[in-house]
C-alpha cells in the first residue's frame, strides 16, 4: 500500500521527534462511568493524532472531548488504535470513512476494513446489551487503513510513532512509543484512579501467559518517563508499575492454575476468582466504586475465563 508523503512510514533507526509534544486524554464516559476508557489527543509541532478511539458508542463523548480541545475530526493528521477489540477501536471506521487515517497492527487491519466477524462474535457475547454497550461499527475504507507490523514508524504531525509488538491480551497488539511516553493499550493491565491495585487485562479467547510477560519486559526495557493505559490514564512510576504487573500477572495465573488442578468447573472457578481478586482488592484499600468501574470494563468472570482457556490449551496440549 503507497502512503501519502505526510504520512510516510519513517525508516528505522532515525531520531525522534518530540519536541513540543503534549498529551491530553478525554474520558469517553462509558456507560456514564467516569475514568475506565480513554483516548488520547497528542498535539506535535505540525498537527494533531489521536490514541484510541473507544466504541462507537461512546464517539459522542470523543467528539465532544475534541471540540473542547478546540479540535474536529478533520483536523487530525491520523488515527492509531492499540488492537481491534472494541473498546479501543470500536469507532475507528468512523474516521476511516471521512479520509482520515488509521493505522493499526497488520493483523487486525482486515477486521476494521470488514468488522462483521469480529461484530458477530462480540453479539454472541453480549446479546442483547450489545447495541448498549458498543453501538454499531462502521467499516473503514481500506485505502484509508494503515497496517503496522512491529517497529514500524510513522512520521506524523511532526512526531515520530513507533509500533511495539505487544501480544499477550491480543495477538494484534502494539503499543506506542512518542520518545519516552508509552501508550500502553492493554499490554500493562488495568489501572483505574491512584490506587495500586491492577487488574489483569486477560479476556479470552488470545490471553497468553508467556507473550503478557514478555511484552511488560519489552515495556521495561524501554523504560519509558510516562507510560498511558487506556483503562485508564498515566501511571504515576512507570518502571513500578511494569513490574507489579508483571507479578499480578503471574499470581493470578497461578491461582487458576490451581484451582483447575482442583477440578473447579467454569462457574466455580469465576466466583473463586472473583474472591481472589475482591481480597487483593480489600488489601489496597481500593473503594468499593473503583471496584465497581473494574467491573464495568475488566470483569472478574470474563478475565477468569481467559486464563482458564489458556491453561487449557496447555493442559490439552501436554496430554
């Protein structure tokens, strides 16, 4: 695919260009709950682009974040969206289709150009809340879309955009790199408020262990000054943060481990899962609304679900 001359890739190994650069997240308000899905307007030199674009059901609130930023959509030089899944990437057809770029890991593109798969299978989920919680997604023009594949970098606006493959929510994962700001996705959990307490971003079915731990290394290695998560904002010490996950990461994998070694069925295993989580929760002191918002957009059940499936596939394949 050409790329027009603004939006050339950059070649590798060339210096960044962040001078001038400054961050401004918009709280898209899902479901009416504040500080659980961001995006995030980055201003360089030369233009605009935006981080995330949450559901199409939340497009609404982002247009409205724009303008208060004295913003319209087609002031944006371009569009980067983490992964697919529609929290992130729910309303990215949306700029798609009024010529504004977006650019996504290779393997998700095809699932922005035709989203009737991944709309499908997110119904089957969701039933009847579906239309609630996400709203429609519109497909974007494929000359419009912009595949990444790892270290991939992107000169625009007067910024330099560099690509990091971050599997392990999603095989179709990247994270940003602005200099040393990080826009994290869902590589490094959830993290809402000040609290410490994070939750595991490990919904089924692409959760794996070993790439989630291995992507918060590639993370720490960068040792990035700001690192941003789209649930929900910047992490006050980065290199903290990383590594704690890394150790919630493998602390809850363990115990569902564990507890399929003790024959827990489905059902069993989301309310022993949900308690786990309730008393790391209770030990950080969180307050009971933050729980609630986890709940909004990280459920217990769902990321119970994901490292059984995982585990399952290991377990299957060990046999």
């Amino acid at each position: 695919m050409e790329f027009p001359a603004k939006f050339a890739l950059a070649k590798a190994g060339e210096p960044a260009h962040q001078c001038g650069m400054e961050v401004k997240v918009i709280d898209l308000q899902f479901q009416n709950i504040p500080g659980v899905i961001a995006a995030f307007v980055v201003e360089g030199p030369d233009g605009t682009i935006l981080i995330e674009t949450g559901p199409e059901s939340t497009r609404d609130n982002l247009l409205a974040g724009l303008s208060g930023h004295g913003l319209a959509p087609e002031d944006l030089a371009g569009v980067f969206v983490t992964h697919i899944h529609l929290d992130h990437a729910g309303a990215a057809g949306w700029f798609a289709a009024r010529g504004i770029p977006v650019y996504v890991h290779e393997r998700g593109a095809r699932h922005l150009i035709d989203p009737g798969r991944l709309v499908a299978s997110a119904r089957e989920v969701y039933g009847d809340r579906f239309d609630a919680l996400w709203g429609a997604m519109v497909p974007a023009p494929a000359e419009w879309v912009r595949p990444l594949s790892d270290g991939a970098a992107v000169d625009i606006a007067g910024l330099r955009v560099e690509a990091i493959e971050t599997p392990g929510h999603a095989f179709h994962h990247h994270a940003f790199r602005l200099g040393d700001t990080i826009f994290a996705g869902d590589a490094a959990g959830a993290r809402l408020g000040e609290n410490a307490y994070t939750s595991v971003t490990s919904a089924p079915p692409q959760f794996d262990l070993a790439h989630t731990l291995a992507s918060v290394a590639k993370l720490r290695s960068l040792a990035p000054a700001t690192l941003y998560l789209t649930h929900f904002g910047a992490v006050p010490d980065p290199d903290a943060h990383l590594a704690h996950y890394a150790e919630t990461v493998e602390t809850n994998a363990d115990f569902v481990r564990q507890r399929l070694a003790e024959e827990f069925d489905e059902l069993s295993l989301q309310v022993a899962y949900e308690a786990f989580q309730f008393e790391q929760a209770f030990r950080h002191q969180l307050p009971r609304d933050l729980w609630d918002r986890y709940e909004a957009i990280n459920g217990t059940a769902m990321c119970a679900d994901g490292m059984r499936l995982y585990w399952e596939k290991r377990i299957g394949a060990e046999t």
